[in-house]
C-alpha cells in the first residue's frame, strides 16, 4: 500500500489504467472460454414451412410477423441455394415457388452434392463458397464455386444461421418468419460481466480512495487555515506530488505562525514604549492649568484608546479561538438583548433555527458592533436570521441616511471612518475592520448596502452540517 501511494500521480493513474485492462481482457477471455456462444441454430425446411403456416409445435425458436410489402433485398434470389431452399419451402407448403422467399444472412447451409452415385457433404455460404465440412468444427479448403459450375445438382437439406422466409398470402401480404435471437447466451454473458464489476468495483474503489485521501487531507488543512483556525502539520504521505506539497504546506504554517507572533510582539513592544512617555506627560500635566490640562488629557485618553483597539485588532486577527457548534439565533439575541439594556431600540424575527460552527466570544462581538452602529447612527436596529443558499444570512437594518456608495466598501478598512462617523469623537475607525476579520475568519463576509431608507448590513456564515 505505502510502496503504491509513494508512486507519482501520473505513475498512479497508469497503474490503476493498467490494471484495469487487464483485469477487463482476463474477464472478457474467461467469458469466452467458459461460456462460449451458442452455435448457430439449425432449421429443416419442413420446421420453416410449419412455422410460415403459423404452426407453434416446437419451433419457438423461429419468430412470425406480417408485412404489406418484402424489403427490396428479397424480392429476387441472388444464389443458388436460395432458390433450392425456396423450393424446398414450396412444396412442403403445397403453393407454387413464386409464393416463397428465402434470404441467407450470409450464414452456411448444408448442401447435398450429388453426381453419378456419389453424394458428399459441404458446407455453402450465401456468396456461392463451397467447403468440405471439417469434422472438428471449422471449414476446411475451399471446393468450387456454384454459381462457376451450375452441372452441379444440389440439394440443400437444413439452414443454418440468420436467414429471413416469406410466404405470400391470398391477400398480398407476405407472413416472415425469421430465428429468436440466442437470449440465454446474452443472460449468462451479462451475469458473467457483473460479478466481474462486483469483484473489481471495491478494487478500483480502493484504489481511487487511496489516490484522493492526501489530496483530501490537503484541501481540508489549506481550509482550515483560510479559516484562522489551528491546523495540525499535515502526515507526509501519498505520492511523491503530495509529499511535496504536504511539506511546502506545512512550512507555510509554521512561517505564518512565526510572522503572527513576532508581530504581535512587536506590537505589545511599541505599546509599552508609546505608554511610557504618555504616562509621564500625564503626571507632567498635573501641574498645568485647568485651560491647558482637560484638552491634553482628552487627547492622551484618545491616544491611550487608539493603543488599546490597535492590539486589540491584531491579536484578535492573529489568534483563533476553539470552534464549537453553536445556535446562532441564540448569539444574536444575546447581542440584541445586550443592545436593548444599553437602551437601544432594536427588534429581531427569526425564520428557521440554524447552527454554525464558531468561537461564540467573537461572533457576540461582532453582532454587538453591528448593531450599536445601526442604532447609534440608525436611530433604530432590526434584525432577521434566514437560511440563503446553504449559508446563514443575518440581515442588521437601520433608518439612517446610510453611506455613500464609495465609502460602502472603503469603510471596511482599518482606521477610516465616514463622514457621518467623523462627527462623532468616538471610535478610531477599526470596528468594522474587526467585524470583517471575525466573519472571514469564520468562513464568512460581511456587506453594506443601502436602502432606500437606512443601511442594511448582510452577515453570511456558513451553515453547520447536521
């Protein structure tokens, strides 16, 4: 198995290809040779005559039906035997030749050479091919030619093969009577063929399974990843492609995770030395007059809150959280609720009950932030939780003026605030740069429209499975 999987793709598939042709080459010969087809079936003219009568006896094997006209390839004989045969059908019938067809399907017909006293047995083909009979089964040399020496007597005795019989009514129309085809021979054919499938289907099963597991395991791991969730190194296994890709993968992680946490050291760094000298300037301040000191201590708290949110936006990007399954109805109307004690007016309407699968602290975070800025800047908040398309939609609508359509994208990016944001001295532009951060990372998006009164903010995630 690992000798297989350590192969190439390419080596891979052309093994499985190969396989599979040999496998099917044995199957069809072992068909073959256990159960061979039929040897064609055998009819005196007496049995075709009974059955153009409309006779059943014991001719099943021959099928009757009545036409208004013949094809136009029995409308004249074109070999000798056809004609005998014809004959032959007339008089065990009791009605002239001139009512009686005979079309050989290319298929051999035993045929008495008479000449003198002698009579020898051959077997005579629609063309006019005469062959000694080969006691083993196959033709031996080839004789002569009927049609080349017409002195010759013959008297046809059985058909053998495909042929097509016709006997004229009073009517005008003509009764055929044509060979069953060999249905048993096809049955035991088609139960050979699937327990062929039954015992290489599992095999080829097996086979493509242990192809796509590493690839399987790869997109899994590259998704979880996209997801900012923890991914554990991926197993170096599978051909030699995977193997590759599975280390490149792996290296990757590592590399981002070291990139992550050496800036957010950098960060707590630059924190701590932007907080020293604003903590001196506030004691320094404590000596300055109440004109000077209240609008510098205003803008040293500012500072201070700046510092805070900017590490505050960079772990939380940076570090997951353990995912779990979780109502998201249910962490909404938290958000709500926790909007509505603050004395916001916001409503909520649920159509269906729907689960995902998130870190329930930052989605409550993210709720939160929708919807006080709907109902800050809104005057009120609703909300409604659907199903769309596999995901789960929460729609946050509020009846302020909205944005305009340049800012509805632009207001997603780190520190920028809008004009209608701009005229309040609160916030540094990174709660919605937060929000989006949480619903991507969570497999999701976040979008702004406007309406034709308020904005409205859409919030997909994906649904967990059942």
């Amino acid at each position: 198995m690992k000798s297989f999987q350590s192969l190439s793709l390419g080596m891979q598939v052309f093994t499985i290809v190969l396989i599979t042709f040999v496998a099917a080459q044995a199957l069809t010969i072992s068909a073959i040779v256990i159960a061979p087809p039929p040897p064609s079936s055998m009819f005196t003219y007496a049995q075709v005559a009974s059955a153009l009568k409309g006779d059943a006896g014991d001719f099943a094997r021959l099928r009757r039906r009545t036409v208004r006209k013949l094809p136009a390839d029995m409308q004249l004989p074109n070999h000798p035997a056809e004609i005998t045969g014809a004959t032959r059908v007339a008089e065990a019938l009791g009605v002239g030749a001139g009512n009686v067809r005979l079309r050989l399907r290319s298929s051999p017909v035993l045929v008495i050479l008479t000449s003198g006293r002698a009579r020898s047995s051959y077997w005579s083909t629609a063309d006019g091919r005469v062959g000694r009979v080969d006691p083993k089964g196959g033709s031996a040399e080839f004789v002569f030619h009927l049609t080349a020496e017409p002195h010759r007597r013959i008297r046809t005795e059985t058909i053998r093969g495909q042929f097509v019989a016709a006997l004229k009514r009073p009517d005008g129309q003509w009764e055929i009577v044509t060979p069953n085809p060999e249905y048993e021979w096809v049955r035991r054919l088609a139960i050979w063929v699937a327990g062929g499938l039954v015992i290489i289907g599992p095999l080829a099963f097996w086979f493509s399974r242990s192809i796509s597991a590493p690839l399987r395991r790869l997109a899994s791991g590259a998704d979880r990843l996209g997801r900012a969730q923890q991914v554990n190194p991926l197993e170096i296994s599978g051909s030699s492609e995977i193997v590759v890709a599975a280390r490149a993968f792996n290296a990757m992680q590592t590399r981002i995770a070291r990139f992550v946490s050496d800036r957010v050291g950098m960060m707590g760094a630059i924190s701590h030395d932007l907080r020293t000298p604003l903590q001196r300037m506030r004691f320094k301040l404590e000596k300055a007059s109440p004109a000077m000191r209240e609008p510098l201590l205003s803008d040293i708290q500012q500072m201070e809150r700046m510092i805070d949110s900017v590490i505050t936006f960079i772990r939380e990007d940076s570090q997951s959280s353990p995912r779990r399954r979780v109502d998201l109805g249910s962490l909404v109307a938290c958000a709500v609720d926790d909007a509505t004690a603050a004395g916001a007016e916001v409503s909520m309407s649920l159509d269906a009950a729907l689960a995902v699968e998130a870190d329930p602290v930052a989605l409550q975070r993210l709720f939160q932030n929708l919807i006080s800025n709907a109902a800050k800047y809104g005057g009120r908040a609703e909300v409604s939780i659907e199903r769309r398309a596999g995901e789960a939609c929460v729609t946050i609508d509020d009846e302020g003026p909205g944005l305009p359509a340049s800012e509805l994208e632009a207001v997603f990016a780190p520190f920028y605030r809008s004009s209608t944001a701009s005229a309040s001295s609160e916030g540094i532009g990174l709660g919605l740069a937060i929000a989006r951060s949480i619903a991507r990372s969570h497999g999701g998006d976040i979008l702004l429209q406007n309406r034709a009164r308020g904005l409205r903010a859409i919030v997909t995630l994906p649904v967990a499975d059942d």
